[in-house]
C-alpha cells in the first residue's frame, strides 16, 4: 500500500458527519477566529450558536448582540486590537452593518463576514455593498460545506494578507447541508506581524497607534490626510483584483456556456452532466470570488470557438447576469436563465433547485427554445397596468 493511498485512507477516517454551520465555527476557530459577534436570523441562527458553544473551549468570546448594529461594531473593537474576528447575518441583517462595512474597510480591518443568504438576492449587496466612499470586499461563494470549510480559513488569511474585509457568500444549504468531512488547518505563507495594532504595547511612548478610516494620526506622527488616504485605498484595490478564483468544465468544445455560482451551481453542474451525456455540448464558468469577478473566464468561455450562446443561472431577478455580460464583452448573445424561487420561509429553497427544471432551462437555451415558466410565475407575475402603458 503506497503512503498516498494510506494518508487518503487515513483523512477518511477522521471525517465527521457535521452540518454545514457546525463546520463554517469550526473552520473559523481553527483558522484562529478568537471573537464573534451576531444577532440571529434564520439561516445565519445556527452559525451563531455553534460558535457561542465552540469559541469559549477554544479561548475565544462569541456575543450575541443587541443587533446587528452592536455586533459589527463589537467586531469593529475586537479587530482593531489585533484579534481575527468575525461577524455575519442574512442578508437583510448585512443591510444594518453597512455604514460600518465601509468604514471598517477604509480603516483596512480585516473583518471575517458570514452572509447566509436567503438565496442569491444580496449579490448586489455583497459585491457593490451598499455603504460609502471607495471600496471593496473580497467575496468567496463556496459551492457545498466541504469548499466552505477552505474558504473561511481562506477568507481569514486574505483579510489579514490585504487589511480588508472578505465575505462568505452562503445560503440555507449551505448551513443546514450535512456532509462528513475533516477540518484540518490550512498551511498558508506567513504574514507580517500586525504592528497597526491598538493592543496597548506602545502606550506612554510617544508612538501609541490610531485605527481610522480618516487618515488621520495622533498628535505628532505623519498622516496621510483624507485624500491621501482615499488615493491609498482607490490603488489598493486594483491589487486585490489578483486573488480571483474560478471552476471551468467542459467548455473546450461547448456551443453553450453556462455561469452559476454558490449552491446552485452544483444543481447546475450536475445538470450539465447529464445533458452532456445526452449528447449536448454544454460547459459551464463557476466564480468562486464573486468579487474580484472572474471576467477574463467569462470572456475567454464566450470566445470559445463553437460558443453560440452564454446563460446565467442564479436565484434572483438578474443580478450576477450583469458581471456575466460585462465579462462576455459582446462575445456571445448572454441570456439570463435564472429566476426567483423560494421556499414557504422565504429561505431560498425553491422549486427551480431541481435539477430537472435546471436541465429544461438550459436545454431550451442551447436549443434556442423558449424558456419554461419559473413555478409560482404563472400565478404571481406583475402585469402591466392601464396608466403605466
């Protein structure tokens, strides 16, 4: 028996059958998340109790907060002394912390986010956020709880690599999904020691240290002004552009590309899968970072030579479809295929998860057909009114 197959047989016995919020707390304190702050809201609920229960054994505090407004600004404190710390909702709950994202960004605080989004409405909120001034968040969008263990200790190391928040774009399966896995420490390069850090060892020297989002400094000390601080952080972000991560298949000799991301995209994978073992020459782009935005992939894909046509699949009402048409730069007509599809809860659950309803809307886009009605639109969709023609 070779040592590779041993150490393969060897990860397999010490996976576990754990949800998928269970592991997000775990990957987290593993990564070195020391303090957490959150209000519950369902799907996010369950992430805040596995770190309340975990991060105390662990050395750590998890507060549960008044709100969401208290909590990022726990998260504000906790960071600014060093600390990897973290907060998180749904999206809705995001929409209160957003004048503090901004800020905490411009202050170049490594924040940790946990978006457990009730579907993928908040693709807009999480790659253009809705605060002020200049900035950006990295967002990584993992597919099934597995990639969701690597990417929060990912989202940890990068927030700390470039001073700067990063999001986890999940969703209810994600959080609720269960799956046996092991959650072992990624080894990543070292990072230089956090010398910016309010933690008291330069108090009464005459060089104690300030966190702002002002560019301004203590009495004395250089500064760079709100200009210069501004004009600092606008040639930042070109730099973090850098860490965009993306999934290609089978798209050498597809005729139609398909781009999904998150949850879905798995759905939309599998789909693809079977249409293809029918005979259909169908590939797919996944963003794994929503933001910096895969569009060389995009546009590559939608360059292929055989490509007649470009999808984007998504729970909303057309948001991602955006970056998909920026990136296929008129390469290839981009059609949206997706749509809003929900459970009873308003969770994002919906009927269009089936991956027979998915195969049907790709089919009927790579055949040029019509595409099929979302369920629920035959009931409920917005009619025009007399004095809106």
């Amino acid at each position: 028996m070779s040592a590779a197959t041993t150490d393969a047989r060897h990860e397999r016995d010490q996976r576990v059958l754990m949800e998928g919020s269970e592991a997000l707390a775990r990957a987290a304190i593993v990564a070195g998340c020391r303090f957490f702050a959150g209000y519950p809201m369902t799907p996010f609920t369950e992430v805040l109790e596995h770190f309340a229960r975990l991060l105390p054994d662990a050395g750590g505090v998890c507060i549960n907060a008044e709100s969401e407004l208290e909590a990022v600004g726990m998260a504000w404190g906790a960071l600014s002394t060093g600390a990897r710390a973290a907060t998180g909702s749904t999206g809705q709950g995001l929409s209160l912390m957003q004048e503090s994202f901004s800020e905490i960004t411009l202050a170049e605080l490594p924040l940790v986010i946990f978006n457990m989004a009730r579907g993928q409405q908040d693709y807009f909120q999480a790659t253009r956020g809705g605060g002020h001034g200049d900035y950006r968040h990295i967002v990584l969008a993992p597919q099934d709880v597995r990639e969701g263990v690597e990417h929060v200790q990912l989202a940890f190391h990068l927030a700390d690599k470039w001073r700067n928040p990063v999001l986890i774009y999940g969703d209810y399966l994600l959080a609720h999904t269960q799956e046996a896995i092991s959650i072992a420490p990624t080894t990543f390069p070292e990072l230089p020691k956090k010398d910016w850090a309010v933690d008291g060892s330069s108090s009464g020297s005459g060089k104690s240290r300030a966190v702002t989002s002002l560019g301004v400094s203590k009495v004395g000390q250089p500064a760079m002004g709100q200009e210069g601080k501004a004009q600092y952080i606008a040639t930042k972000i070109p730099l973090m552009e850098r860490e965009v991560r993306v999934e290609q298949g089978f798209c050498d000799d597809a005729e139609t590309v398909v781009v999904a991301f998150g949850s879905p995209a798995k759905f939309v994978k599998y789909a693809i899968t079977q249409l293809r073992e029918a005979g259909h020459r169908i590939g797919y782009v996944r963003p794994i970072t929503l933001w910096p935005f895969p569009y060389a992939a995009v546009a590559g894909a939608a360059a292929g030579p055989d490509v007649r046509r470009v999808g984007s699949f998504e729970l909303s009402a057309g948001q991602l479809v955006e970056d998909v048409r920026i990136g296929g730069g008129g390469r290839a007509p981009v059609t949206f295929i997706g749509g809003v599809s929900t459970d009873h809860s308003g969770f994002g659950v919906g009927r269009i998860l089936d991956v027979e309803l998915i195969a049907d809307r790709i089919l009927a886009l790579h055949e040029e057909r019509e595409l099929p009605l979302i369920p629920g639109y035959e009931q409920y969709s917005y009619q025009i009114q007399e004095h809106q023609k």
